[in-house]
C-alpha cells in the first residue's frame, strides 16, 4: 500500500484531499504544525474510514528535513498547507533530498515559476516533483488541452472560477488573495505583455446553470503558463469571483482603493473572512469554472470552444484537490516521468474528471463557429469565395488595407447626417482600412476610409440569415443572402436603443461583397435614407495586412 504524507490534511483542500486518498485505498499520514488539531483531524477520519491505514506527525513547513519526512513511513508527500505566495520550496527540497515523489497545490505564481529549477535534483533521485496540482493551473489546462486539441491556431484562451456563496474560504485562502489584490499583475493581453491591477476589470461570464457572474483578473501561475504552452495571438487569462455579487464589487472596490493609496490589505484577511461568512447567507452556493479557448480548427473554420463545471452546494471545494489526487494515482502507478516542474500537460481532462464522479460534478464541452457571418448563413456560407470566407472567419484582431472610391450625400441634410455618423465625402481614390475584433459572440468594425473614421458592431446572428448591425444608437436588422459568388445584404427592420422605427422610414442599403480578378474582396456599399437622399456610396477591395499575419500554430513543448 502507498502511503501519503498530506501536510495541511485539516484545511480545505487538503481535508478533501485525504478523504480522495482514502477512499482510493492509500494509507494517510495526517501533518501539519498543530500536533493536536493533525489528530483530531485523525481521529475524525477513522470515524468515516475505520479500516483505513492512518497516521499523525508534526511537520512544520518552515523547518521540515528530509528526516521528517522519512519518518514517517510515506513514499510521496502531498502540500496542501499554503499560502504558497513569497513562499520558498522547503517542503519539495526535503522531499526530493529523501527520495520521495511529491505534489502541492500551490497557486503562487512566483512559486510555480521558480519550481522547475528542482528538476535536475528530482531526477537524480528518481522522483516526480509537481507544483499546481489544483484548479490553476493543472485543471485549467487539461481542459484548454482538450479544447484546442487539433487546432491551427489558439486566438485567445481564458480560465475562469466562481466558488459558491457559502464555499470555505480560509485563511490561507483569503492572505493569498489579498497578497495580490489591487496590485500591478503583468498579463498576456491585447498581442503583448502588459501591466493590469489584481482584481481589475468586471466581466460577465456565463456558467451555465450556475448562471451568469462577475469575475476579475486573478493573479494564478496560468498567466504565464498560458502564454508559453498554447501561444494565443491575443490573449491569455485567468478569471476569479466570488459569490454573492456585492462581495465580488466589494473585493473590486477594494482593489481600487488598495491602488490608489498603496496600503497593504494582507492584515485584514481574518476581518474580510469574517465578513465573507456573514455575508454569504444570500447569494448561489453552487460552485463554478471555465474554460475558454478562441482560435481556428483544423478544418480552417474559426470556432469557439467552452468547458464548464458546476458543482452542488457543498461539492465545490473539492475540485481544487482533485488534480492532486489524479497525479498521486499517476506517480502511484508509475505513469509519470521523473522531474520537477508544474503539473500541466501531465494529466488528460479524463484522468481528472474521473475523480469527479464520486462528488457529482457537472461538466459539459459547447463549441460553435466563431463567425457571426457562418452562424447566421448556415452551410451556403462555405459557397462563398475564399475571399468573402476569410474576412468574417478571421477570429481575434485582424487588419485589412486596401483603395476605394467615395461618393458624399446627396443634400445638405443627407451630409450633415452623414457626418455626424463619420461617412466620408467623394472622392475618386483614397485609402482603405478595415480593423476588425470578433469574439465570436460579437464583431467590431472600425473602418477608416478616405480619411474618415466610423464604426459599427456586429452581433446577434439569426440561422435564419439575419444579423445586426450597430452604429451608435442605432441598430439595423440585416439580411445576408448568398448569391453565385456574392454576399447581398438588405436592410428588414431598425431601432433607436430598445424602440422599434417605422420601415417606412428605414434606411436603404444596396450593398454586396464579391471578389475581383485577383482574387481580392470587393466592397460595394450605398447607404440612403428615405426623403433626404444617399448618405454616401464606398467601394473598392482590402487584402490582410501582411503584418497582421501572424499565423501561430498552437504548440506544446516536450515535458
């Protein structure tokens, strides 16, 4: 029997952990500073497991040996103590100097990063030594594994989790949170390395039957493990919130406060704890992630693929320790190889929702083209010529230039209103740019032509071959009809904000997309309204920018 020294075996994840051990059939050394609380702990256990092999043993983090561990009769060692952040590799070091495998469930960045230079002592001992085996970043990259698997390339991938209202939240918990929160946190975003605050920005995310929540950026090893495994063109995030929502704003508040006057939130933690348990008698106790991964398949089609978990109340806290247990099971059956570093790319998707089954987790895979246009169209849309296809397939930022030809408005008032929008005057030669950011649920048309800027939003497709299309206040409900070799578009119904406009008084398109004896996309568009006249008339072609065509292959380095 393989017995495994769970330091930390009393706290949240690391109970969950040794009650995954033990009814797998491991035997338990239970550890940790508090030599009382490790055997009430204990003795709680063989109330539940009876005939289980348990032990108790005092194993202080800060000054543990190799003799410790040894000691204790185990042949792999498991930290689940934490906080891991600002905190050094005692335990790993003590482990590998002993001959034993090891894993934590670290969620420290800086620990994570700086744990592969064990990997040439964990070798020549001949053990496994692996870091992050939790949530972030062991689970959140089996799942963008999975999601990617085959793609040409990764556009952008996000993680994202929302523990319910009334999930744990320990001490280490809260210290670690705090510990980052309101400070500058460097982030793969918008094509580039940046500088954004601890849980900044509110998003909107959607978990399914743990309905839609707000979460932030959370500072996780996976904001530098992303970037490097999948490569994304765009971006790579790591999400976090928390349940009910005035503690997810009061955390953000918080953030800003902690930005603007540099005061160091840490020593509030037990304050904060205290509040977040009186606070979550309202709000879901259904525990939440995602996954999320933009980019293009195999097959050249732009897709967007979400993986979502839903845990009933009570169940949510033990997801974290489930990718500790999988890679335990995996050193115990000698599936892994030896070495140090963090545990992604180690352990499938399958091998961590195995260990789900027994607690009931719910998770599902969504994948849906990420073209509005193709969702709208439906199969004619892969009739349409190459050109057409690449322009609203294009996932992510994309850049097209070309030249074009202008007619203005046709009346003093078609022309005021016409700028008032941004349309260009006449001109027989000018030109053209078109950046383009589609999401997949959304596409933002910025175009600049004949010196003139103006931009439109694109979202909403119908299967029916409808979409909408946004300037301003204003929306219009268009039609997209394929016809040979052209895209036809017309104009069936308009609105000011949430009021419904008389047709009659809806602006008129004649508007087409083809291609030109080079190949090239080809543009015709003719905007008029009744009673005052044409707004104005572009045509001409773009091609991609030859800069902005940075074709990624989504690789995975050898482990």
């Amino acid at each position: 029997m393989t017995r495994v020294l769970v330091i930390g075996a009393g706290g949240v994840f690391g109970s969950r952990l040794a009650e995954g051990l033990l009814r797998n059939g491991f035997g338990l050394v239970v550890a940790g500073r508090d030599e009382r609380r490790a055997e009430a702990v204990t003795l709680q256990l063989r109330g539940v497991f009876p005939d289980a092999d348990i032990a108790t043993a005092r194993i202080d983090t800060a000054t543990v040996t190799p003799t410790d561990l040894t000691a204790t009769g185990a042949t792999i060692v498991a930290d689940a103590a934490g906080p891991f952040q600002g905190a050094q590799p005692t335990v790993a070091r003590a482990a590998i100097a002993a001959g034993l495998s090891y894993v934590d469930l670290a969620d420290g960045r800086d620990f994570v990063a700086a744990f592969p230079a064990l990997d040439a002592a964990a070798r020549a001992a001949g053990v496994v030594a692996l870091t992050g085996c939790s949530s972030t970043p062991a689970l959140s990259h089996a799942v963008l594994d999975r999601l990617t698997q085959g793609w040409r390339e990764v556009v952008s991938v996000e993680a994202a989790i929302s523990p319910g209202a009334r999930a744990p939240r320990g001490l280490s918990v809260m210290q670690a949170i705090l510990s980052w929160l309101g400070r500058p946190v460097r982030v793969f975003y918008d094509e580039g390395w940046a500088e954004r605050r601890g849980w900044g920005g509110l998003h909107r995310r959607d978990f399914g039957q743990a309905g839609r929540r707000w979460v932030s950026l959370c500072e996780t090893p996976d904001l530098d493990l992303l970037p490097s495994r999948f490569r994304p063109r765009d971006r790579a995030l790591f999400l976090a919130g928390l349940e009910p929502w005035p503690a997810h704003l009061g955390a953000w508040l918080l953030a800003r406060l902690v930005a603007v006057f540099r005061f160091d939130p840490v020593p509030l933690a037990g304050l904060l704890a205290r509040l977040s348990g009186w606070i979550s008698v309202v709000g879901s106790d259904r525990g939440a992630m995602r996954g999320d991964a933009l980019g293009v398949d195999g097959d050249g089609r732009a897709v967007r693929a979400v993986w979502r978990l839903v845990a009933e109340p009570g169940e949510g806290p033990v997801t974290p320790s489930l990718p500790a247990l999988a890679a335990i099971k995996a050193i115990a059956a000698g599936r892994l190889p030896t070495g140090a570093g963090p545990c992604v790319g180690l352990l499938s998707l399958d091998d961590i929702e195995a260990e789900m089954e027994p607690h009931g987790l719910a998770t599902e895979i969504i994948e849906t083209r990420a073209s509005l246009f193709a969702r709208a169209i439906g199969p004619a849309f892969g009739t349409l010529p190459d050109a057409i296809r690449a322009l609203h397939e294009t996932p992510g930022r994309s850049v097209w230039r070309g030249r074009a030809m202008t007619e203005g408005a046709s009346s003093p008032l078609a022309a005021l209103v016409a700028r008032l929008v941004g349309f260009p005057g006449g001109q027989a030669d000018c030109e053209a740019e078109v950046r383009i950011e589609a999401d997949g649920d959304r596409s933002i048309w910025r175009r600049r032509i004949g010196g003139r800027t103006f931009v439109s939003v694109l979202s909403k497709p119908a299967e029916d071959g409808r979409i909408e299309e946004r300037f301003g206040a204003l929306s219009f409900r268009l039609r997209l009809t394929p016809e040979g070799e052209r895209l036809i578009y017309t104009v069936e119904g308009w609105r000011m904000g949430p009021v419904f406009l008389p047709q009659a008084l809806a602006p008129h398109t004649r508007t087409h997309e083809r291609i030109d004896a080079e190949g090239r996309f080809v543009f015709d568009v003719e905007i008029s309204v009744p009673l005052i006249g044409r707004l104005v008339r572009y045509c001409g072609w773009l091609e991609r920018d030859r800069q902005d065509q940075r074709f990624r292959t989504k690789t995975v380095p050898a482990e």
